[in-house]
C-alpha cells in the first residue's frame, strides 16, 4: 500500500457514497475513540504489517477511511492524552511527559474536556482503560465530565512486577523498586471513586484488553436511548506485553503480535455492538494511538517503518500515528486522507457535529469535518503544526509539506534492534542539526534540503517565533504568554493511598 495517497474528491463520489459535511442532518451523533498505547505506524494491515492479521481493522478500513498523516501533540503518554481530551497542544495546559505515582499534579479541572463537551449536550460519558492525567481524587475521570470510569490510573509498567524491575531485583533481592503496586480504579460522576483492586498482578493484567472491551460493550448496550460518548484507552501495547489465553500464541509472531491481535479482536467487538444497536449511520469511532513505538524494547516493541525513530522522539516516527474512522454513510468507505490533522482537532470537530459551543478559553485544534467526510478539495486546516517534547522544547515546526528541525538532543538505537524478552536495551544520545526535510518526498526524515528552499525556511521561522510567544520554548529558554497552569494538589486535597514497595 503506497504511503501517501492524493485522493481526488469529486461531487459524483458523494452522490454514490451519501457524505456530507453537514452536521445537521444526523442528530447526535455516539462518539467513539479508541487509543491504543504506543502503536507503531506499521503495526496494522492497512499501515503495512504483515506478520500476523488485524480483521477487525481492515474491516474498518475497508468501510471507513485511513489517514496516512494523523499526528498527536507529543511522542509520550500523559502529553499525548491531555491534548486529545482538550484540543490543546499539551504545552499549553501545562501536562508534559508521562505522570507517575509520585506525580502530584493532573489535568487543570478548569479545562474543557471531550467527555464535558458531550455531557454539556445530553451525553452519556465513560472510560475503560489508562486513565494517566493525574491519579488522585481531584484529577480522575469523574472530575472531568466521565459519568463512568475503569481503569489503570498511569502506565502499565509503573509497577513493581515490571520484567525489567524482576530481572533487577533477580540480580540483588534488595535492590529497591521505584513503584508503587497498580492498583484498578473505578469512579462514578456520584460517588466518587473506589480502588477495587489494590495489587494487580499479572494474570490480571492478561484480561485487561477483554475487561475493558466487554464494559464497553455494555456501556454501547444500554444507551439505545441516549447519544453516548466512549473512550477506550487501552493499556496495551505498552510494556510489559499481556494477552490474554485466547490470543497466547494465536499471531505465531511473538507476543507482540498476539497483544496487537487481541487489540483488533476489540475493535471488532466495539464495531459489532455499534451495528448490533443499529447505530452505525449515526455514530463516529475513531482509531489512533498515543505516540509511537517504544523501540528499545525490541521484540515487545511495535514498527515506524518508513518513519524515522520511535517514541520518545519528534521525528515522525514518534508522534505520526495510524489511525482510522469509521461511520457509515458519512465517511467514504475504503478511502484515504494524505492531508495533516492531529488528535487536537478532535475536540472542535465534535463540536461542530454535536452543536456545542467551543471552550471559552483558547484551543489549538481545528475543524477537519471535511476531510472526515471526503469533502471535494478538503485541505489540512494547519498553515503550521508545533513538535514540542520535553520540558518544553520546540524541537521542530511543519506544514503539510516541510518539516524544519531545530537543533536539539534526542534517543536513538541507532541501528541496533532493541532487546528481548521484555527487557529493554540503553538508547543513544544524538545531536539534531538544522534541518529541513520534504516529507511528500522524504517521508522517512533522511535527505536535509535546507538549501534549497530559503523561502520555506523563513515561512517556517516565522511561525516558531508565533509558537514561542505563545507557549515558550526551554532550548532558547523562554516563556510564553499563553501557557495555562496544570492541576496541583492543595493541602487539603485528598491523596490516593497506594502501596508502595
């Protein structure tokens, strides 16, 4: 499958596939996103894997549309999922890499979330899976417009059974372990929250997948009545890798493939009940993953290919996702989108479909209804599109043609495969120069044409001095005027107890 597409629309393709980009001929629309953890690009069939088979999502792809470059706001978890909820990039809201145990901060409660947006037009709300934007009382979902929440609070490797943490403490029983046990929450929009389990172990772990499918499914089950907003963060692929009995061995891949196949297996299941309640003309499921693959973990690690790098990085191979959307009469079946969009843009565009007013305060996504929708000449709405990572760091600026890289340092395995067994290998530190790359030709990030298009440069020059006034830039060391504060915990606020070890 080539990996860009220009997709001609025509207004004879809408006559015979019923699209529009109008919103008000479907009354509330269900919304639907599932987000996997650190997805490769390549790590589906519509995207190029061949190792073992993914149905489920060629199937969606075969009846919805693929978007070849669909990017999020940062190659690390917690930055990642606070920018698809607020339809900010996560600079801006003050949420940057991956919150821990110990972390004490979380999503601002005064910032507009997907799952508020929804509630504010009737919607019923809930999240199955990997919560990780802060996981004391005042952060969880049930403070930020989710009437239903089950799920891990962080990442499934801050954990004391971690294989890496196993294999340390094999070498000195009394090597200390920097995790607290995992434990699973469930939280109600009238009850609070309730830890209901403490420790989660490993055969826990291994029905996660299915656990967070079924609730979804009887979330979709009981609201034939009212429309229904659903997020479905898996924890997997992240490491440590679980699937489970079912799917052990089913890939003949490894456990990567397995866990990739069980992940299908799921999205199988959400499409099935959407259809099974009739409500596949009037519902939008979208595909995606929080950032690219953690590539030190080599075998227990997805693909990029031909992207550059992996998570962890700005180069496309860390925030460039494969995504998919599925809705039947609306988005064109078996079609692709080369055009730039991002998981901030989510959050206006189910504005736009559900009539709900835009956050008062200021967001950075924009409407891409109409490229959803195979609209005729539908462009990317980003003139520029802001790479930060780290504490802040704009290491690069892109159109939907150019990207220009700024000097900064950055992980490599440069060349070497990752470890085995769950166990990664130490990344490299390597030196970014200026740099400016064609990505229609040059997708893979490898030939700097910085030369040649004096113009493109000052263009994008330009628009990273509008990025640092506006939200900062720690490599020149400044700040910006726009940057609201993440959620802190004051002294009277609950903490939640874990178990540490």
């Amino acid at each position: 499958m080539p990996l860009r597409l220009v997709f001609a629309c025509t207004a004879l393709f809408h006559i015979f596939s019923g699209t529009t980009t109008e919103a008000a001929d479907t009354a509330s629309p269900n919304i639907v996103v599932i987000f996997i953890d650190d997805m490769g690009y390549a790590d589906i069939n519509p995207f190029g894997a061949t190792a073992y088979q993914t149905p489920n999502l060629n199937r969606m792809a075969n009846e919805g549309r693929i978007f070849t470059d669909f990017v999020v706001s940062s190659a690390v978890c917690s930055a990642s999922r606070s920018a698809l909820l607020t339809g900010c990039y996560h600079t801006r809201i003050g949420i940057r890499g991956a919150l821990g145990p110990k972390s004490t901060t979380g999503l601002n409660p005064a910032e507009t979330t997907l799952a508020e947006l929804c509630r504010s037009r009737g919607y019923s709300t809930a999240i199955y899976g990997k919560w990780h934007l802060g996981h004391h009382p005042k952060f969880l979902p049930n403070q930020h417009g989710f009437d239903e929440y089950y799920g891990i609070p962080y990442s499934n490797d801050m954990w004391p059974l971690h294989p890496a943490a196993l294999a340390k403490r094999a070498q000195d029983p009394k090597a200390a372990i920097p995790w607290a046990a995992l434990p699973m929450i469930e939280t109600t929009a009238a009850s609070g929250y309730r830890i209901t389990n403490e420790n989660i172990q490993p055969a826990d772990q291994e029905q996660m997948t299915k656990q967070f499918t079924q609730r979804a499914v009887n979330f979709i089950k009981g609201n034939t009545e009212k429309p229904f907003f659903l997020y479905l963060p898996h924890p997997m692929v992240h490491v440590p890798l679980y699937a489970s009995e079912e799917f052990q061995g089913k890939s003949g891949a490894g456990t990567f493939g397995d866990v990739v196949m069980e992940v299908d297996w799921s999205v199988g299941q959400i499409l099935d009940a959407v259809e099974d309640i009739g409500a596949e003309r009037n519902t939008l499921v979208v595909f995606t993953s929080d950032n690219g693959p953690w590539l030190s973990y080599g075998t227990h690690s997805g693909r990029a290919t031909p992207l550059r790098e992996g998570k962890g990085t700005m180069f496309e191979g860390g925030y460039r996702e494969p995504t998919i959307m599925w809705w039947k009469g609306k988005i064109p079946a078996g079609t692709e989108c080369d055009q730039l969009c991002s998981t901030i843009d989510l959050l206006p565009t189910v504005a736009k479909l559900i009539g709900a007013p835009l956050p008062a305060h200021k967001i950075d996504g924009k409407d891409i209804l109409p490229l959803m929708t195979g609209q005729a000449n539908a462009k990317s709405p980003h003139d520029a599109f802001y790479c930060y990572y780290g504490g802040g760091q704009l290491q690069a600026i892109r159109n939907e043609q150019f990207k220009l890289v700024f000097p900064h340092s950055y992980r490599t395995l440069n060349g070497h495969p990752g470890g085995t067994g769950g166990i990664p290998i130490g990344y490299q530190q390597a030196k970014a120069t200026l740099s400016l790359f064609d990505l229609n030709e040059d997708v893979s990030e490898t030939t700097n044409i910085i030369e040649e298009h004096p113009q493109v440069v000052k263009q994008l020059m330009a628009a990273a001095e509008t990025a640092r006034a506006d939200l900062g830039d720690t490599l020149q060391k400044r700040k910006g005027n726009g940057v609201r504060k993440a959620g802190t915990l004051d002294a009277q606020d609950e903490r939640l107890p874990l178990l540490w070890q």
